[in-house]
C-alpha cells in the first residue's frame, strides 16, 4: 500500500527537503506500507475532483485564498487528513484563542479590542458609523487597562504592527499608525522570568527557552532545565489543550511565564516556523515530529476532526490546578497520546537512527550550507556555518 503526502508551500525549502529526505529513507512501515511525498501545485480544481494525497501538510493557505479553498474541499468531501483543521485556523487570528482560553480560565492578559482608526474600505461604512460607532476615549481605555500595554493586530504574525506602548502620547502614536488594521490593546507581562515557546506537532511538543531581543539565528536557547518540571508541564498541557480544543496539530505557543503564573500570549500560529536558521538543534526533532506524526495519522487511519467540542470543555469545573488536569486528559484523548507512543516505539523506533545518520553526514550538511547560503548575505555565510554546523553537532553528540 502507497500513501501520499502532499506538501503546499510557499518560499521554504529547508524544511521540506529535510520531510522528504527523512520520509524517503524510512522505508515501509510494518502494516502501514510505504509513503511517498509530493509537492501541491495550484491549478483550476473542480470541487468534484478526488485528491490524491491521504494527508496534507499546509505552510500557504494563510495568506493565499485560492489553496486555502482547495483545502476546505478537500477536508470536508475526501476526509483527506490535514494537520490544521482549515475551517478553525484561517489566517492567524489570535481573538477567538483569547476568548477560548479566557473561558478556560487561563491567565491572558487582560486585553480589549478597539475599533478600527481608519474606515474599512467599504461604501456603508460612513453612513454605518455615524449611526452606530459611539465615540469612545481611548485614553480611558487604556488607563483601565493600565500602562505599559502592547497594542497589536487581533491576527497579527511575525511581530507585524506589535508595539509596547508606555504612556499616552506613544498609545496616540500606536493608534494613529494602525490605519486599517485591527487592534487589540493587551497589559504587558512585565518582568518575566522566562519566554516559553513551545511548538507542537500532533501529541509531541518541544518547549523551548525564547529569547526575543535576540536576532533571528539565537532566539532559540538551547537549554533544557529552564522550567521547572511542574512549569513545563503546565506549558506543555496549554499547548495541548488549545491544539486539541481547536483541532490544531501545527501550531506554536508562546507564554510568559512569571513566578509561578504562565500567561498567554500568542497561541495561533497557523504556519509556526521550522526554519532550520531558527531553530537549529531542535530542527531534527521538528522533523522527526513532522514525519511520525503523519505516519502515524495516515498509518492508523485517523479521522480528521472538523467538529468541536466546545461543551465538553466549558463543563470542567474546579480549581486552576483540577481544570488543567481534566484538560489534559481531553486533550490527551483528542491526540491519543498513548496510542501514538505505543505506534511509534513499535513502527517507528528506527526513525531516530535514520535521522541520527542524515545530520552526522553530508547530505544534511549541504542542506545546511545551501540554508544559510539563501538566508545570509555572502560576507557573513562562513560565520553563521560554523554557528550552525557547531549547534547541530552538539545536537549529534547528544542524541549518539
Ligand atoms: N502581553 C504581553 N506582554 C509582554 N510581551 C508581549 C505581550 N504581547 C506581546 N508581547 C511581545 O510582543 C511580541 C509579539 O506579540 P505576539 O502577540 O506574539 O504577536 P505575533 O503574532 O506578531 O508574534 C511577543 O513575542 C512578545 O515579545
Ligand atoms: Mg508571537
């Protein structure tokens, strides 16, 4: 039996060549069969039409309409299994993950959304907001809120349009250059101990020590006791419990975590990054995530979810501690943890010695050149292949 995967990208390359390479090199699967990887092309499709691919992974659809609609289709006439149900995870909206985790009685900040400063571009709106828009004080807004703030997109991504604002003349300047876009006004987390950024794929997620003054190539801190194991688990059961809530299998968190308070601030990365330059050590295990998690789904023939359920987790009730149990235990059951752990040592135990192989050798490391060669400018290319070759080497050493 052949399996296919379908890969819709946008400009990466880094990644999906390493999904490829390491797919390829796994062989069959015992009772599963072999898998076969293709890059999506966009083209006129009949909605009739029955794709090919038994699953498909998505790095475009958040900012190009036409394959965001194939996806649709696709998901809801061919049950084809996408990691990110396409119906929840339209572009990067962040509102509809704060309402959700605000009712779960997870510690977001507090945070309003303002109307627009300009008009949308449309007709009624002139007629529309002189009958219906009540003027409102900004100021006032923000004083209850209290400073200092960030005032951001309500889809934002990619630090697009995000300011930390201090008083009122920087909250008028934020404002006024938010034009046409849509924003929140969110109280800072002042004085963090720590940025957790964890990214999940299916049951597995890395939480990564983030550091966002940094520039790009050492956001990511190799350190793995930052949290203590009680911390790290709550991280780990939020992610969990907003993926399995929404149905998002790839997706990226980021929580400010303070004395013993974790709060969230950005869970809806629709398209989270996997760049090799970003991520480095932990870019292995991204791959090996990305490729179990697709056998898995694939190989044991699990069923996309578009339905939710919503009401099965509004109904936990109790203390912080006692919900986060019990949403542990959804989540766990929505992404049959321990299914997918009894699979992959049972099918896939060989994968890590595959992957081990690929990054100690030359294949990946002209992967890793030909990277930095497209990201970097020429005078700083042997820099940043010693820092990078440095990283995954120890990456090898601590996995041999
Ligand atoms: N409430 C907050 N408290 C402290 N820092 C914040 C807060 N909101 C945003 N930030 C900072 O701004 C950055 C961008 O905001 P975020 O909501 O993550 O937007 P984006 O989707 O563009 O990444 C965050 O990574 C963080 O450094
Ligand atoms: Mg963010």
């Amino acid at each position: 039996m052949r399996h296919l995967v379908g890969l819709l990208l946008g400009t990466e390359q880094d990644w999906p060549a390493a999904f490829e390479t390491v797919l390829r090199r796994l062989g069959p699967v015992k009772g599963v069969g072999e898998f076969d990887v293709e890059r999506i092309t966009i083209e006129p499709f009949d909605l009739r039409d029955s794709p090919r691919h038994d699953l498909v992974i998505d790095r475009l659809a958040y900012w190009y309409y036409h394959p965001r609609e194939w996806l649709k289709k696709i998901a809801m006439m061919d049950d084809v299994y996408l990691l990110n149900s396409p119906f929840t995870f339209q572009s990067m909206e962040k509102q509809a993950a704060y309402c959700a985790m605000m009712r779960l009685g997870l510690k977001v900040p507090d945070t309003v959304l303002v109307p627009y400063k300009n008009p949308p571009d449309n007709t009624r709106y002139a007629y529309t907001a002189a009958r219906y828009n009540r003027p409102f004080d900004l100021d006032e807004v923000a004083d209850r809120i209290g400073y200092p703030l960030f005032m951001k997109p309500y889809d934002g991504g990619a630090w697009r349009g995000v300011s930390l604002v201090r008083d009122r003349a920087e909250l008028h300047r934020a404002y006024d250059q938010s034009g046409e876009m849509l924003m929140h006004l969110q109280k800072a987390v002042e004085g963090y101990d720590v940025f957790a950024r964890s990214l999940s794929i299916g049951a597995e997620t890395m939480v990564m020590r983030f550091r966002p003054d940094e520039p790009m190539h050492a956001r990511y801190a190799v350190d793995h006791e930052f949290l203590s194991p009680a911390l790290g688990e709550e991280v780990v059961t939020i992610g969990r419990l907003v993926n399995a809530f929404f149905r998002w299998e790839f997706n990226s968190c980021e929580t400010l975590v303070k004395g013993a308070d974790v709060h969230p601030i950005d869970y809806a990365n629709a398209c989270p990054d996997v760049a090799l330059t970003s991520l480095h050590y932990y870019f292995p295990w991204a791959i090996k995530a990305l490729v179990r998690w697709s056998v898995f789904c694939v190989g044991t023939g699990r069923r996309p979810r578009l339905d939710l359920d919503t009401r099965e987790y509004f109904a936990v009730t109790g203390s912080y501690e006692e919900r986060l149990a019990a949403y542990r235990r959804l989540a766990d059951a929505y992404f049959e943890t321990d299914r997918y752990h009894d699979f992959c040592e049972s099918r896939l135990r060989h994968l890590d010695e595959i992957v081990l192989d690929w990054v100690a050798g030359p294949d990946f490391d002209r992967l890793l050149v030909d990277t930095v060669t497209a990201t970097y400018p020429a005078a700083e290319r042997d820099r940043f292949v010693a820092h990078f070759r440095g990283l995954l080497g120890l990456w090898v050493k601590d996995s041999g």
